[in-house]
C-alpha cells in the first residue's frame, strides 16, 4: 500500500512538473506571437514574477478541481470537459489576479495563453495515455492477466478504469455488448469486439485469462444465459451483483464476487412494486427478529432501501449483529448525505424465549411493523432437540405475537417455510403451529398477523451451497442424502423482496406462499457446483449418497392443496386460503405442550406436536 501511494505521489509530481512547463510555453507562445517574436526585453524582465504567479494559480487550481486524480490511461468525455473547466476557471482567476493588481500583462497575450494552454495542457493527457498504451502493445500482454469485461455500458467503464488505476496488472483485451450499435466501434480506447454468441471465440482468439460479468441492470433470466456461456469457456468469472443487490448503487472492483451457482439458476426475475412498500415501511418503525440470520440481515438491506424512520434488529448472537451494524450504519451515512434523510439504527442481543425482555423492547421502541425471522431452523438438530424446537419456535413466536398485541403493532409478518405442509420433522411442526397461531390471533386483534411460505433459499446458513463449498474445498466427497432428492430453492434477495412486497399488500390471516418456481434436484446441483469449481463430477471430484437424514423428505411442498390457492396481484405471491381451527383446544393443547417441555421426555414433546398437528407423520429413522 506505501509503494502504491509512493507511485501515485510520484506521478502526480510528474505531471504537476509537465504542466508547470507547457504553462509556461503557452505565456512564451502568447507573447511571440502578440509582439510579432521581438519581445521587449525590459517588459520580460519586469512581468516574469506575475507570470510566474499566474503559473502557480493555474497549478493550484488544477489540482483543486481533481485533474490529478484523474485516470488518464483511460480518458473519455467526462474528462475532456474536466479540462475545458479546469483551464476556462484558472485563466479566469489569473485575469482577474492581473487586473487587480495592475500587472500589465497584455489582453491579447492572456487570450492567446487561455488557447495554447486549453491545446496543450490536454495534448500532454492524450501523449501520457498513448505512451501508456504502447508501453501495454510492447509488454502488457505477456506480462499481464488478459481480461475480457462482457458490457459496454456504464458499469463495463467504471470497471474499466478501477482495473487502470489498480496495481495489479491487468490488460483489458475489450468489450462484449450485444447492443449491435456498439460493435466493433471503440469505447474509452477499447473495441466492443461482438455480442454474446462471440464470447468462446473472443475468449480463444484473443487468450482471455478472466471474464468480468458488468451488467447489474440487466433482466436476471438475461443475465443466466450470459453467465451460463462465460462459465462454459473454462475462465475464472467475476460478476458484478445487480442494483438490487447493491446497496447505493455502489460500481466498484470491491464489489465483484465470483461466478456462484445463483447465477447459473435459470429462474425469472421478479418484479416488485415499490412503491406500495415504500408506503409499507417509509417513516415507521421496524423491527426485525432473528435480524443477524441470513434471512433476517437480507430484510434489514432491503428494509434500509425504502427508509424507515426507525430499524431495530433483534438476536442473539453479537458477532454476526456487529458485522451487520458496521454495513449498514455505512450505507445509512451515504444515504443521508446524498438525500438528507437519516435513519435511527438500533441493535438488541436478546432471546425471543425471554418473555420479560421483549415486552422491555416493545415497550421502548414501540415497532410499528415486525419481521419474525427468529427461529431455529436446521432439520436434523432440531430431531434431537426437540424441546429447544418448541420452546424456541412455538414459545418464542408466541411471546413476540403477545408483545405484537399488547404495544399495538400495525402488522406482524412471520417467515415460515415449505416444511411446515404435511410435516414430516419436528422443526416444520413447530413452523406449521406458528401459522396455526398467526390466523387465531388475527381473529380477535387489531395488529395484521400474516405469514409467508416459501422453500430453500441459496446460501443462507446451514444450507446445501455452503456445505458443499466446504467439501469442494476439502477436496470431497459432496454427499447427497438421494439421487432423487428435490428441494425449491430461491436466493435469499428475491425472497426477502418477495417478503416485503406480501406483508404491504397482508390484511391479516393470510398465510402466503411465494412462486419457488421449478423444483431442483440436489445431484444436479452437486455436479453444477463441481464444475463450476473446475473439475468433473465423480472423475475428479466425488459424489456420494449417505440416505435421507431423519425428519427429510424427498419432496417439499408449498400447499396443502395447490389448486386452493388464490391469486394476488402479483404473479410471484399466492394467498392459501384461511382454516378455521378451534381456539380453546389449540390454546389447552399447548398448555399441554408447555408443561411436557417443562418436565415430560422427548417422546412425549413428539407425541404432543401429532395432537396439535393432525398431518404430523414423523419420520424420525427412514424417509417417506
């Protein structure tokens, strides 16, 4: 880092020395030409300290207005007009500096100095980035990684130049963009070479070692067709998340993440109304349970995104809390200063368990609406610890419903998840009672109570993604429970946006459920991530089938009966229709319930759950 900011200082020292020159020039030029190149010695003599001044201003005032900050080896427009204001400004200042000072300089000489110095401060620019260039033809190409950016458009650009300004050597062999209007013309000193169907080719003929996807606007379905074809060239891939997933639109290197398996899903896009959740959560006060979870820090980025007055997030576990504050407290500060809107950001480390403590909360932050994300969810450890499942769960959700109520919150949205139909473990149980929950209390309270269904999200903790990363590290095996194992899957973005967009249309009682699209199977999903780690499935990297763990099963499923659902006004959220469940005898079987956790064995805790839960088939040995 000390070398890269003794280069930079050098350079810029260069180029002050450089343009200290050519000012020069211009005045010696200005004054040939005015007195016909027979300057009077004696006017020379008296006017070389007000030129001099006038030098150092115009230095001063270059510096001032970033000319130095300035990536020349890829100038464009933007930094034409840079010059054009920088000279007009300085010349303007010196003028004026002459006139109040009486210096003498004559009106033509400073004409004619503004001219030389707009024609040769630049032509210096332009000599710097050709000579930078050549130096790239003679030696770039073996010395350097051959990079191919896929995008023209802005994003492609500003990439460009971060890649420029970086150390690390990188030649940029051109653009791929589809746009037939930018083919083979130049862009920033680079050729758009062809459009997608051209990346093998491109990738072979000019012997590209990276691939940067920069095309965070583009459709995602779009955007899987590209990757898919990049991935298929053999070359590393680094991919430029889209705005969504960018928090204030940041276009930067920082930002570059490499070629995942998301990106390979070919799954629609999801259009969202945003306005209907901007008035969902504009000005009010939100709180979010389970925030530090994967889920629940991916509510928190979107929440921040539609500025709320208040954001509280609740968890209890501090390491994963404190990273998240660090991010989003910075976003906050950018947000404000552009817009001038601020946001109150507060952490609490509790346990929804504590009944007390949330009431504390509640009553100190008064949320207007919440996001339940707090849950213990991995299915295995959950069959063995079934009363940490309930007591965690059912317990917990209900203490939160009870704050909800008592402190007037305006809506209450419950995560839930697939595995809480026809409940074949005990985590999707306890999901299933919550929901039972969610509608009783909807009945008799003004807060909405709704829940949103949906599957397995990419990525998020304790999920196949991460684990097989691990085992690719590790050398493998990957395990897979069943060759014919299924699972629905989306990224853990769209299904928080689709979270936001169901709880500003809720009512109350509504159990939604999210279009996961076409269900995957976990083989194929193993070998897919296989290759895109680099090597072949089962030759170079094994594959191998353990059997389903207890409580799996080999197909998930959003609904009880898919042909119940009903439509809401967006294609991706369905609504199930309400059951009618019977309030006194849910209420005595979890008093039931309660007392079992508190002193009854885990077999019995199993039992209770199939009382509560008629379609809880346990499989708690062999899958179903």
């Amino acid at each position: 880092m000390k070398k890269d900011s003794k280069d930079m200082a050098v350079r810029v020292a260069f180029l002050i020395f450089l343009d200290a020159v050519v000012l020069f020039l211009s005045y010696l030029f200005a004054f040939l030409l005015t007195y016909n190149f027979k300057i009077p010695f004696n006017f020379v003599s008296g006017a070389r300290w007000f030129l001099a001044m006038g030098i150092g201003i115009k230095v001063v005032v270059f510096f001032i207005t970033g000319m130095y900050n300035t990536l020349w080896r890829y100038a464009s427009i933007e930094e034409l007009w840079q010059i054009t204001f920088s000279v007009i400004l300085a010349n303007i200042l010196t003028f004026v500096l002459y006139f109040a000072i009486g210096a003498g300089v004559p009106t033509t000489v400073q004409i004619l100095s503004f001219v030389f110095d707009l024609i040769m401060v630049g032509a210096i620019r332009i000599f710097y980035r050709t000579g930078r260039r050549i130096k790239q033809g003679v030696g770039g190409k073996g010395n350097s990684r051959n990079v191919l950016i896929v995008g023209a458009g802005e994003a492609g650009i500003k990439i460009l130049r971060e890649l420029a300004a970086g150390e690390m050597k990188s030649y940029v062999v051109g653009f791929v963009d589809d746009n037939v209007y930018k083919q083979k013309k130049k862009i920033n000193g680079l050729t758009v070479l062809g459009g997608r169907e051209d990346i093998p080719d491109i990738v072979e003929d000019e012997q590209v070692n990276e691939i940067i996807i920069a095309l965070p606007s583009v459709p995602k379905k779009e955007m899987n067709e590209i990757a898919e074809i990049c991935h298929k060239t053999g070359r590393p891939v680094r991919v430029l998340p889209s705005f969504d997933d960018i928090l204030n639109y940041d276009v930067s290197l920082s930002k570059l993440r490499d070629l995942q398996i998301e990106d390979l899903l070919d799954r629609d896009e999801i259009h969202l109304d945003k306005s209907v959740i901007s008035e969902f959560i504009r000005g009010k006060v939100v709180l979010v349970t389970g925030g530090a979870g994967s889920i629940g820090s991916e509510l928190c980025r979107q929440i921040i995104k539609y500025q709320p007055k208040q954001l509280v997030i609740l968890d209890i576990y501090e390491n994963t809390l404190y990273y998240l504050e660090l991010e989003l407290r910075r976003y906050i500060h950018e947000l404000e200063i552009e817009s001038g809107y601020g946001i109150r950001l507060d952490l609490e480390i509790t346990s929804i368990r504590d009944k007390a403590s949330v009431n504390s909360l509640f009553e100190r932050y008064r949320p207007q609406v919440v996001f339940h994300a707090a849950a213990h969810k991995h299915v295995p450890l959950m069959e063995k610890t079934p009363k940490e499942a309930v007591k965690n769960n059912i317990f917990g959700t209900r203490n939160v419903l009870d704050a909800c109520v008592e402190y007037q919150v305006e809506k209450f949205v419950q995560i839930s998840t697939d595995k809480a139909v026809k409940p074949t473990n005990v985590m999707g149980t306890t999901k299933r009672i919550c929901e039972m929950l969610i509608q009783l209390y909807d009945q008799h309270n003004q807060t909405e109570f709704v829940a949103v269904r949906f599957g397995n999200v990419l990525g998020s903790n304790g999920s196949v993604i991460p684990i097989f990363k691990e085992q690719i590290a590790n050398g493998g095996p990957l395990t897979v429970t069943h060759p014919d194992i299924e699972r629905f899957f989306m990224t853990i973005p769209e299904a928080t946006q689709l979270v936001l967009q169901a709880g500003s249309i809720a009512h109350g009682g509504e159990i939604f459920v999210l279009d996961m699209g076409e269900p995957v199977k976990i083989k194929d999903l193993a070998e897919r991530m296989v290759r895109l780690s680099g090597y072949e499935p089962y030759t170079e990297m094994p594959i191998v089938f353990s059997g389903l763990r207890p409580g799996e099963k080999l197909y998930e499923e959003l609904s009880y009966d898919m042909a119940e659902f009903d439509k809401t006004r967006y294609k991706d959220i369905f609504v199930e229709k309400p059951e009618v469940f019977d309030e006194i005898v849910i209420c005595d079987e979890l008093e039931k319930l309660k007392q079992i956790v508190d002193g009854g064995t885990m077999s019995e805790v199993i039992d209770q759950l199939k009382v509560i839960v008629p379609d809880y088939h346990p499989n708690r040995e062999t899958a179903i």
